[in-house]
C-alpha cells in the first residue's frame, strides 16, 4: 500500500504544469511517486503560478531537511560540542547546498517557470535551493520520512563525509564576524569567565559578545574551542 501523510491531500492536476516525462527524475530520486501532482508542484515556481506553486513544500522540506541532517550529525560526532555542530549544521543546509545537489539532479531541465528561463546565475541559485527543499517535502509527502531520508542520505553523502569542502565550513569564529559586520556591526569580542581543572587536563569557560545580542558562554579544553563553542551557540541564535 503506498504511504499517505495523514495531513495532506491531494490536490486537483495543475493544468499548468505540463512539465516533460518524471520518470528519469523519479529514477535520480529513487522513489516513485504515487502521486505525481506533488513532484510538479514542487518543481512549479511562483513566477509560473502564484496558487500552485512550490512555496509550501519549500517551506516544509526547509524543515524536513533540517531534521535529517541534525539527526545524523548528532549520531555521527558524538564528541562535538553544540556549537561545533551547529557550524556542521548550516553548512549542510544553506542554500548553495541545496542548489549544489539540485544540479546535480539535473533539476533545470525540470522548474516551471514564467519566461524563458533563470534571469542571473544569483536567481537560479535560488530557485534550484528552493526547488530542492520543495522536491524533499514531495518525498515526504509521498513516501514518509523513509523516502526523504533515503534521498538526503544519497545526495548529502559527500557533504557529510567531506565538511571541510568549500567555503561553508569556515569556523565558527569566522562566520560570527561575517555576520556581525555583515550588519555594520563591531567585530565580536571574547572574554575568559573561567578556568578550571589542572595544567595538564584544563577547562575553559569562554564569553562572546555582540553589540545589540545577549552575551553568549561557550566551553571546551582550550581558549579557542571555548571562543568557538560560544561562536557557533550565538550564531544559532541569530540565525533561528
């Protein structure tokens, strides 16, 4: 019996989403819609519709997404501290990720969109990252967590395996500054709250502060792993 995600329904054929043959695209994905009016909409911009469009199943396979990769880097880095995680964490899912594995599924070829195409390699970006997150809500939808987990296991494997490819993974202390004067804000300043432990095995309690942010306590077995605990917790706030 095929899955049905108790809280969707499905909705009546989209007369505009004559898109060409899914079944190389099912194949990539390695799942076989039951149904296929899910993978056109979630392939079906809203420049092409505003009523069918993929912006809801964008903003679910953000969150499926977002489950799967935090589920498996918490299995797999045991040691890691919150912050360390959360610098793994957004690499993953931000959205030159995204757009990275939807070229890769030759999405392209597939998105509706109104004109004739992508109007900047910025736009397309964009559309590809956001397509994608839409194209594993589809999954979800259609094949229950299984299906999206099988896909974003595939296609993020590298990733997982390879985190220090790219740009992405700049430390957590890099990233911070980057946002701070991103904002045209002061550069984030640390500050020692504690040492404990002997000279050979010591512990350390380090604070972060941003101007107009709550101050943010970090810790780790050395000043700088502390700096970057503390980092990587106030980046996931500000970034929530």
């Amino acid at each position: 019996m095929a899955f049905r995600h108790p809280v969707y329904a499905p909705a009546d054929a989209d007369p505009l989403s004559a898109l060409r043959d899914l079944g190389p695209l099912e194949d990539k994905l390695g799942h076989r819609f039951s149904d296929r009016e899910l993978l056109k909409r979630a392939l079906t911009h809203a420049s092409a519709t505003a009523i069918l469009s993929n912006e809801r199943l964008e903003f679910l396979g953000d969150r499926v997404l977002g489950l799967i990769v935090a589920e498996t880097l918490h299995a797999r880095h045991v040691s890691e501290s919150e912050g360390a995680l959360t610098v793994r964490f957004h690499a993953l899912v931000r959205a030159e990720a995204c757009a990275r594995v939807a070229e890769a599924l030759g999405l392209p070829d597939y998105i509706k969109l109104a004109g004739t195409g992508f109007d900047s390699a910025r736009a397309k970006a964009a559309i590809l990252s956001d397509v994608c997150e839409a194209v594993i809500a589809a999954l979800y939808l259609d094949g229950g967590m299984a299906a999206a987990r099988a896909f974003v296991m595939r296609y993020w494997a590298q990733m997982f395996d390879d985190p220090g490819q790219g740009a992405e993974m700049r430390d957590a202390k890099t990233r911070l500054q980057e946002w701070a004067q991103g904002r045209g804000l002061p550069t984030p300043a640390y500050r020692e709250i504690e040492r404990t432990g002997p000279a050979h095995a010591p512990h350390f309690v380090m604070e972060v502060m941003v101007e107009g942010e709550k101050p943010q306590s970090g810790q780790g077995g050395s000043k700088r792993e502390a700096e970057q605990d503390a980092a990587g917790k106030l980046l996931a706030r500000v970034m929530a």
